[in-house]
C-alpha cells in the first residue's frame, strides 16, 4: 500500500534536507517572514542534550475564544498518512470539508510553505530537520494550547520535547525507531539476543537478502553503531569516514540493496534481513502473500536506538487555524488516534492508546511488540537532527561515494 | 522581372516563417532550461534555507561544485559510475540491435498482412507505464517463486553472466548488473524498433532485387545492399534508444537498489532530491550532456557521410 512508501519517503527525503547556515556551523541565521532576508534572530540547532526553546518569530498565535471556521480545510501531508476514516468523522463532528493536498520531499513541504499563493492551513508530517527553518522564516505560527484540550495525551516524553521546549510550535503525530526487519522462519530469533545483533547485516550467509534503508543519515549511523559510536549528528570527518568504510564492507559482503521498501520486501521475502522503520514492521503485514503468517515476521531493535517522530504545524497565513488546532486535538483523541493507526500503520506519539492496547486490540501481532515505541526508548534514544551545512556536506558526499558503488 | 524575384522569395519566407514555432518551442523548452540548469550549477544555495539559489549572471559563476565534480569523475568514486553506466548503455544496445534488428526486418520485407497487427503489438507497451512494467518485472524476479527468476535459474543463467562480468553468480536477481541492463532493453527496445523499421520499410526493394540479378544470394544482398542502407536507422534508433537510458534511473532503483549497479542518473537524483547538494546534481546533468553531444555529434557526422554515399 501506498501508505507505508508515503511514510518512507517521507523520511528518506527529510534526510537529506538539514543543512542549516550559521555561525560556527551551529547556528542559523533567522530571516524575514517568508523569505531569506537577514533578520537578528538566530536559533540553536536543537539536541537532546542541548533542548532549544524557540523564539517568537512574528508570527500572532491564534487569539482565544474563537469558535472554529467553517468551509473547507485544507491540510498538507504525506500521501495515505491519515485514515479517510477519521478525516470523515472529524467532518461530521464540525460540520466542515477537509482537503487534502500532498507533498512527498521535505524539501517540497519547504517550498509550498514558502509559496505565498498557496493556501494551507495545517501540515501533517514536518519534522525536526527543518523546523528552525520554518521558524526563522515566519513561515508556521505558534500554538494556542486553549484549542488541544487533549494535549495531555500526547506521549508524556513528546510533551515538551527537546526540539521545541514547551511545544510552542509543534503537536507529535507519530513515533518510531530504527532496527532489524526480519524473517523469523529463516533467522532465529536467538540470532538477536544481544545489543550488537547490527552485526547480522554484514554476514555473508544472507547475502542477496540484506536490505539498508536508503537514507543517508540511517546508512551512516548504521556504520556508527556497529563501531559502538553513538553521535548521530556527529561533524567528526574520521568518524564519517569509518562509518563509510565499514557499510562499503557490509556492501561487499552482502550485496545490499538500498531502498525503503522493507515493509514488503520481507513480506514477500525478497529480503530475509532488513534495516528497517518499526512503524514498517507495524504496517508489512499487509503485505504477507496468501498463507503466509504474520508470526514470520520479526523486529529487533537494540536497548538504545534511533527514534524519531514527526509532528503537526499550522502555517502563519493559515485562514483557518482554529479549525486546524480542532484536527490536531481530534487526533489526539484515544479512539480517533486507534482508528488513525489502523490505516497509517506508525504508531501515534499519544499516551493512550499505548502498545499493550494496540495489541488486546489485535492491530499489532505480539511477537511485534518491539516495534512499538515506549517514553522509555524516546527518553533514551538517539536522534537524527539538524546539521549545519558544511557538516551536512561531509555526510552527503560519504552517502554518494558509499551509493556508487 | 522584379515580380518574378518577389515570387522566388515569397515561397523562401513561408518556409522560414513555418520555422519559427519550432523554434520558439526548442528555445523555451530546451535553451532556457539547459541555461538555468548552468545557473543552479554554478549558482548558489540559500543561506537560510539552502535551497539552489541559480545565478543568471556567467560573471557570477562559482565552479566550485564543478570542480568537485569533475575531480570525482577523474579520480573518485564517479569514475566507476559514469564507466558503468556507458558500459550498461552500450550492451543494452547492442542487445536491442540482435534482438530488434530481425523484427523490425521482417515488419519491413516480410510482414503482410499481418503487419498493422505486429506494430500495434510493437507500441502495446507504451499503453502501460514504464514504471508498471519495471514493477511487473519485480514479481518475475522474485526468488520465492517469480517464474522468470526460476526460468533462468534453471538454465544455469548465474554461472553464465557471471563468467561474462555481469552477475554475481547467485540465485537472487536483484541488485546484479544484468538484471539492469535487461530491464533498460526491456523498457527501451520499442524505441530502436519503430525507427528502424521505418528505415527499412524506406530501402527500395528493387535494390535488392538488382543485386539478386546480378547473382548475389540472399545472405550476399542483405549483407552488401540492406544493411548498408540501414546504417541511418540503425544509428537514429541507438540516439532514440541510448539517450534516455543514459538518463535512465528508475530501473536500477526498482529492480536492483545496489551500489554496485548505480547510475549516472541515480547519482543526479540523489543530489538533487536528497541532499543539499543540487550545485552537484546540475553540474553532473551538464556532464552527461556534453557527453552525449559528442555521441550526438558522431551521429550527425555518420549520417551525412551515409546520406552521400548513398547519393
């Protein structure tokens, strides 16, 4: 299904995209409202240990008090990345239309946020990576907390998250994390007992199986956590360089093949081992051919891992930002965030329903219970976030000489 | 007899006014594009959102991604992708030669009636998406099951195009140069047939014929009278047929996604579209394009040659 590639490519794209300019390659260099003229504002580029509270950027929350619009709304986001199930009684509950428009590149959600002839009045899916772009450019609003009265829900680790302390301009949407997709009828499940089970994609004896996702900064980080290096958003050449030599190593041993389709190549067992998306593993069995059990299916991910999460922003020429912020809260609502998951396969970045209930609830096979994703694995996972440009470079031209060959 | 002059000219304006929507077409669809492709190449990026930011001014230029390129294709690791990619296009054709030659030869001598009926089968493909077919191809390849993975496996296809250089040796299909190259003559063929076929069906019969009164054989006159006057097709159909496969990047990314089969047209999505590198992306697409006009210029020189010799 066309949800799971939407969600793919939707991270495989925003990868690529980070680079920020600044001072010292730290920093970005704020603009005008909608444009790249120079302005005196600057914001840190965000991280875990670093959090960063994002500044006022000229842009007016929406005043309180107000009853939503009526008319249509019109969202951007990913293709198949919101149940029409859900957009149909988020409808029926206001009285509205929804529209939905799609972008399939971080870099084209840049764009069309940039684009002052057109209309959006909230986006679904943006991530960290171009955040303090959209920020700097007075390109998204701020938030008024009065219209999400089920903000209470959202994952109590994402509740203030270290990107936009206090959730000033972003609402979660999904969370997951990066590990091993796998066929349980051909890998034992005793091959992944410890936390060093990467080693797995460079074994020989599954060569013309192996699967990396392709995305530069998951490929490289892949290298690093063989290694037993941990900083994902490093700008250290040597260490770029090892993780590069190292995939070139897991290449020719294995002949991997780079893609973001392991949501159906293990499946249809094209691939037996795969780095993968847990939120791949959540939505792969669909894709099981007639007979196949979802109990072949298997996902590891050591203690500590890559997470991510993508989130909601109300652009700042929004013409209905209330009836925006009623959408954002319509999904953090437990049934509405279940029903949601059921069609879009990653997991909502919400407290309620949690893992174990979307397992009694049947829409996720117990053996894939470490595909979901805990406050624990947000609290102490490792992320993919914003880099300067010269630092974005090193990684990019390391993924070309890595992608040829 | 200034009358007469103007009648001359009259004719000479009509043709060089019907000239003009071509032109205008080549120029807004060809020479402005190309030239904003040079101004994101040796353009900027957007300090804030690092986007291309292209610079119409050549006394602006910066060739610093230039620079990187280049030295990559000479002594980097683009050097094994433009290599491969040449190498994949040039067997990809010779493969659409042996295999379309003998049918756009017999839709031109030999097919009757049957003729309209071959070339509708001929274009058919065309109908369906290219991506369709490459993605058809995925399930033929399977190794759980896909028939043609199994057809192939069975004839101890591995061990022969490994010996030749272009498979692993293994059961798995995907990811092995083979499979790519297939999949570009697969996707492609259609384009060198048609061409070709209407070069044949051009050659006049009675050549053929006056070579058989003059005592050659059949092999003899094919050999010695259609072939040679075939030349024209045959290099028109391996421009129409090799351009987009030097472009060509879908194929490789669905039926193979290794390193070891990239392309030149992988590497340019990928710095165009994945990284904040477009400068590079742009500049390769000029690289590949001065590559091709020199192809395109052989060409032009081998058919004016072709032309008056057969003049």
């Amino acid at each position: 299904m066309a949800k799971g590639m939407s969600r793919r490519e939707f991270v495989q794209r925003s990868a690529g995209v980070a680079a920020l300019a600044g001072i010292g390659g730290s920093f970005l260099a704020a603009c005008g409202s909608g444009g790249s003229s120079s302005s005196t504002a600057s914001i840190p580029l965000a991280r875990l240990d670093q959090p960063v509270t994002l500044p006022d950027n000229g842009v007016d929350p929406v005043k309180s008090g107000l009853k939503p619009e009526t008319g249509t709304l019109k969202v951007l986001n990913y293709a198949d990345y919101i149940s029409p199930d859900t957009v149909k009684k988020f409808e029926a509950a206001h009285g509205v239309k929804v529209e939905i428009s799609t972008y399939d590149t971080e870099d084209k959600l840049l764009a069309d946020l940039r684009n002052k002839k057109l209309k959006i009045d909230l986006v679904i899916g943006a991530t960290t990576l171009n955040l303090p772009k959209d920020v700097a450019g007075g390109l998204i609003q701020p938030l008024n907390r009065e219209y999400l009265p089920n903000f209470s829900n959202v994952l109590t680790s994402l509740q203030s998250p270290y990107y936009d302390v206090g959730s000033k301009y972003t609402i979660p949407y999904t969370v997951y994390t990066t590990g091993i997709a796998y066929r349980r009828d051909i890998i034992d499940d005793s091959k992944f007992a410890g936390d060093d089970s990467w080693k797995l994609l460079w074994d020989p004896a599954y060569k013309g199986y192996v699967g990396l996702i392709d995305d530069m900064r998951e490929v490289l980080t892949l290298g690093m956590y063989y290694l037993g290096l941990h900083d994902t958003n490093t700008g250290d050449p040597a260490v770029i360089s090892k993780a590069e030599k190292q995939i070139d190593a897991l290449v020719k041993a294995t002949d991997a093949r780079f893609d973001i389709n392991a949501y159906q190549k293990i499946p249809e067992g094209t691939s037996h081992i795969n780095q993968a998306w847990s939120g791949d593993m959540l939505s792969a069995t669909g894709y099981l051919p007639e007979g196949t059990k979802p109990e072949v299916l298997g996902y590891w991910k050591p203690t500590h891992t890559t997470v991510a999460n993508d989130f909601h922003v109300i652009p700042a020429r929004s013409e209905r930002p209330v009836l925006a912020h009623a959408l954002i809260d319509f999904l953090l609502v437990p049934a509405n965030a279940q029903e949601n998951f059921a069609t879009v396969g990653y997991q909502p970045a919400v407290n309620k329903p949690n893992g174990p209930d979307l397992i009694a609830a049947d829409l996720v096979p117990p053996q894939l219970s470490t595909s979901l994703v805990t406050n624990a694995d947000v609290s102490g996972g490792y992320r993919l976030d914003a880099l300067s440009r010269d630092v974005e470079k090193l990684w990019s031209d390391a993924y070309s000489r890595i992608t040829a060959g | 007899m200034r009358r007469s002059e103007r009648n001359r000219a009259d004719p000479q304006a009509l043709w060089a006014g019907l000239t003009v929507p071509g032109t205008l077409w080549l120029v807004v669809l060809f020479i402005v594009p190309f030239y904003a492709i040079a101004a994101i190449a040796f353009g900027g990026a957007d300090p804030v959102f690092g986007s291309a930011v292209p610079k119409w001014n050549p006394l602006q230029w910066s060739f610093t991604a230039a620079n990187e390129v280049v030295s990559e294709i000479i002594h980097g690791a683009l050097r094994g992708v433009f290599l491969r990619t040449f190498s994949y296009v040039f067997i990809s054709l010779a493969l659409c030669f042996v295999i379309g030659y003998p049918v756009a030869y017999y839709l031109a001598r030999h097919a009757k009636r049957s003729r309209t009926f071959l070339l509708v089968c001929l274009v058919l493909p065309f109908w369906m998406s290219y991506l369709m077919r490459m993605l058809a191809w995925v399930n033929l390849l399977n190794p759980s099951g896909g028939w043609a993975a199994r057809a192939l496996n069975a004839v101890g296809a591995p061990g022969f195009f490994k010996l030749i250089g272009l498979g692993n040796g293994g059961e798995v299909w995907f990811g092995q140069p083979i499979t790519v190259v297939l999949g570009l003559v697969y996707g492609y063929i259609p384009f060198f047939i048609l061409p070709l076929y209407a070069s044949l069906d051009r050659i006049d019969p009675r050549f053929v014929e006056a070579a058989r009164d003059l005592g050659a054989g059949a092999r003899q006159a094919f050999r010695r009278v259609t072939l040679p006057l075939s030349v024209p097709g045959i290099l028109a159909a391996s421009v129409i047929t090799a351009l987009p496969m030097f472009g060509d990047y879908y194929t490789n990314t669905i039926l193979s996604g290794s390193p070891r089969t990239e392309m030149v047209g992988n590497q340019i999505e990928l710095f165009i579209t994945r990284s904040q590198q477009p400068q590079k992306g742009a500049v390769l697409v000029l690289v590949l394009s001065a590559l091709l006009l020199v192809l395109m210029w052989y060409y032009l020189v081998s058919t004016t040659r072709a032309q008056r010799q057969a003049s």
